[in-house]
C-alpha cells in the first residue's frame, strides 16, 4: 500500500495540481492545508506519511517553522518551494527536509522526489532503532563495487554508505566535497552498483571545455550546422545513453547551457545543434567543489536546475576530517608506485603526514608518496618530503597585521602544489589536476601571481 501524503500549500491551483498529480500514481492523499495551524490538525487527525511543505504560507507560521516542528516529530517532509535568498535556504535546510521540489510541479519530478524521500527516511528511522539498540554503530558490509575506496573513518564510511543507497536508484546525484577528495571515484562506483553498469559511463569536466565548444561537446551537432562542422558529431549525452554521465564541475556551466541541461533533466531529451529533438535514458551525476547555494543567490546558477541536481546530495570528506585513513591511503599508494619491495614508513615520516593538513587532499597525498618513492632509498622510509611544508607557519589569528591577503594565500597554495609535483603544470599528477582547474586558469594565475618569475629563480 502506497503512503498518505499531506499537502501544505497556500495556493489552491499549485495544491489541486499536485493532489491530481499524486491520487492519479496511487497515492493517499489528506486534507489540503494552507497554514501551519491547519497542517498541525490534519497531522494529529489523519497521520500522514510524508508532508509537502510551502514555504510561505496563510496565517501565522512558515513552512520553515512547520519542518522544526515535523524534523522533532520525525516526520519525513519535502519543501515544495524555494527561494534565492541565502539565509532562507539556509534556514530550510536546518530542519532536515528529505529534498526540495521546484514551482511549477512535474509528475516526474515529483514522483522521483517522493520515492527518494520515503526511501532515505526508512533507513533513518532503521538508523535510529539500531543506535538505540547499541551505542556502537554496527558495520555494513560494502559492496565490492566499492572495496577500491580506502579509509575506515565515520565520516568517510557514512558517505559510502549514502552512496550504496542511492547506487541501485536512477534518480540524480550532485556530489559535493573540495578537490581532490575522490568525487570521479565514487561517481563511478556508483555507475558500478547500478542497473547501468553494462552501460558507458561518460565522464565530462565542464570546467575544462572552451565555452564556444561546450554546447556541441555535450549535445552535439549535424553537419553544416556551423563553421567547421565538416561531419556529425555525438554529444557526450548521445554517448552516454543507457549508461551514465558524470558532470564534473557542473559549478562552471555557463548560465545559457544550464536552460538546456535542465530540460535534458525534464525532458530527457537532447537537440544537437543544427539538428532536432532525440530522446536519451541517461543518468545524470554531477560534482562540484563549488558552494551552488552561493552561486544561487549571486545569480550565477539556476535554482531550479539546482534543485532538480540536488534531489541526493552526497559530500564527501576533506582528508583533514579524515586523517585517520592517512596510514591506509599511505599505505595504499606505497604498494600501487612500488615495483619492487614495498617500503615501510617510519613514525617520524607517518607522524610528518598526520600532521599535515592536506590542501590537496587524497590527490595531494597519492603525488607525496609516489614523489618520495621514487627517491626512497632501502625498505624503510625514514623521512618524507611534503615540499609545501616549507611555507611559513600560519600567523597567529590575534594579530591582524600578520594575516596574508587572498592573493598572498592563494600564491603560496599554487606554489606549494606546484612544488609538490616538481613544478609539472599539465598532464596526470599535474598542479592544474591537483588544483582541479584548467590549465590554461593555471597559467593565467601564476603569471597574475609572478610565481613564473620564481620558478626561472629556483632553476638558475
């Protein structure tokens, strides 16, 4: 039997619409409320399932105020609307709703929202019974999909665990978390637990695509339809399809594309330039190490594709929340670059990496281990080189006139990476992978930053 779902909306056409939208797919359905008061009476009445919330509604009383009380009851419950403004979102999202849905309400959407909704709200309350049975989180076998990913930290297995949830679902997923940290891995593990795994994964980094090529890179185009187009070409979308495309970087989507990706979500369809409308099955996952809810209320990202990409968010540690898993990543990476006897690290080079706070990130400290490596002499690595170790301690936060501008912190994180991988700027284990940026932006930066004139000084 289907769940009962509460409507809270002020508007009666939007509340009528989306009452057809769940009876017609078999829903039960309560009495329509428009104020907090009324929604609190239903509740108690008629003990829904699940509540869609609005944000502003009638009388006194938000929705925010609605989802406290709802996230104290552990009620599950989705925002039906939202807004552009910063600390609204921010408030929203304190109250634990399952996801946010967009005006105007797509079947789909909505279906997809409520079976995302259910599903993580089952395995919150079976968390909850479980923890209530012991004190100690009991461990979750993981499947082999995921054995490749290393690390035995509570932060980092709880992201694995999110990810074998929504593994087996075809819904969207935006991966969260800085650079370095593993996003292309796990989306790709993902792609491995799925129904698609027989299908293409596709990877493409937006952040790397010229903007005059982006649009015929991801949707393609006829011949003859511009200047230079000597013979058709498929998109990445076309590529993908069946499988799964992972959109790095989706934080630099130039804001025109972003209309044509959000109906690619919709419409699940594709229109190569010069050429017409095709129908594609492709699930979409996208990373970003950028914060889209500040892109949002600068105007630089859509809301609604926000919230159409955001319906599972997944953040993955930075190795600094996570520095119990630096001995096995260490360990890791000595056995992948080794190819002869694999060297033991002594306390002194181990504590040297404990005590390192990882700009870079797993990336950061996959290049330290196999630099070092390659110069390691014997089976044991007495010492270990971290060649940004060499900048300046940080000032003391009491003195403000010791504190480094933006510039200054930005030039000695670009410094020290680029010493990191003996100042190789392109390529595999490169500063502008490290950094996770366009090398063309690499270079631009480090002549802005006079770090060129540098490198020429070390070299002499």
């Amino acid at each position: 039997m289907k769940a009962k779902i509460l409507i809270v909306e002020d508007q009666f056409i939007e509340a009528k619409g989306l009452n057809i939208i769940l009876t017609n797919a078999g829903y039960a359905t309560c009495t329509i409320a428009r104020s907090v008061a009324v929604a609190l009476t239903v509740i108690e009445k008629e003990k829904p399932d699940l509540v869609l919330v609005d944000i502003f509604l009638q009388g006194e009383g938000t929705g925010i105020d609605l989802g406290r009380i709802l996230n104290e009851k552990n009620m599950a419950f989705v925002y039906l609307s939202a807004n552009s403004n910063r600390q609204i979102l921010e408030e929203a999202k304190s109250t634990r709703p399952y996801g946010f849905m967009v005006k105007p309400f797509r079947a789909k959407d909505v279906l997809i929202m409520l079976d995302v909704a259910l599903y993580l709200h089952q395995h919150r309350m079976e968390e909850s019974a479980l923890q209530a049975l012991s004190q100690k989180s009991l461990p979750v076998a993981l499947p082999a999909e995921f054995s490749h990913l290393v690390g035995k930290s509570k932060k980092f297995t709880e992201a694995l665990e999110q990810a074998r949830l929504v593994g087996p679902m075809d819904t969207s997923v935006l991966i969260l978390g800085e650079s370095g940290t593993g996003k292309e891995l796990i989306a790709h593990s993902i792609h491995k637990y799925s129904t698609r795994k027989n299908k293409p994964f596709v990877v493409v980094n937006c952040g790397a695509l010229p903007a005059n090529l982006i649009e015929s890179e991801l949707f393609g185009h006829e011949k003859g339809s511009f200047t230079g187009a000597i013979a058709r070409r498929a998109g990445k979308f076309e590529l993908a399809d069946g499988g799964t495309i992972f959109l790095d970087e989706i934080g630099e989507l130039p804001l025109e594309l972003q209309v044509k990706f959000l109906r690619v979500l919709q419409e699940k369809e594709i229109e190569p330039i010069g050429g017409k409308p095709q129908k594609i099955n492709v699930r979409v996952l996208a990373a970003t190490n950028k914060d889209l809810e500040e892109e949002v209320a600068a105007g630089r990202f859509r809301i609604d594709l926000y919230y159409r990409l955001n319906v599972f968010p997944l953040m993955l540690p930075s190795l600094r929340e996570r520095k119990e898993d630096i001995p096995l990543l260490a360990e890791y990476f000595l056995k992948k670059y080794s190819e002869g006897k694999v060297p033991t690290l002594a306390k002194e080079a181990l504590d040297k990496l404990m005590g390192y706070n990882w700009p870079g990130n797993i990336r950061e400290l996959e290049n330290t281990i196999q630099r070092n490596v390659v110069m390691a002499n014997g089976t044991v690595m007495e010492s270990i080189e971290i060649p940004v170790s060499k900048l300046a301690p940080v000032p003391a936060i009491n003195d403000k006139n010791k504190f480094k501008t933006m510039m200054e912190n930005e030039r000695d994180h670009i410094l020290a990476v680029l010493e990191s991988c003996n100042w190789k700027i392109s390529g595999k284990g490169g500063a502008a992978e490290i950094l996770d940026i366009n090398v063309n932006t690499l270079n631009s930066r480090i002549k802005k930053l006079g770090i060129e004139k540098e490198i020429v000084a070390r070299k002499s």
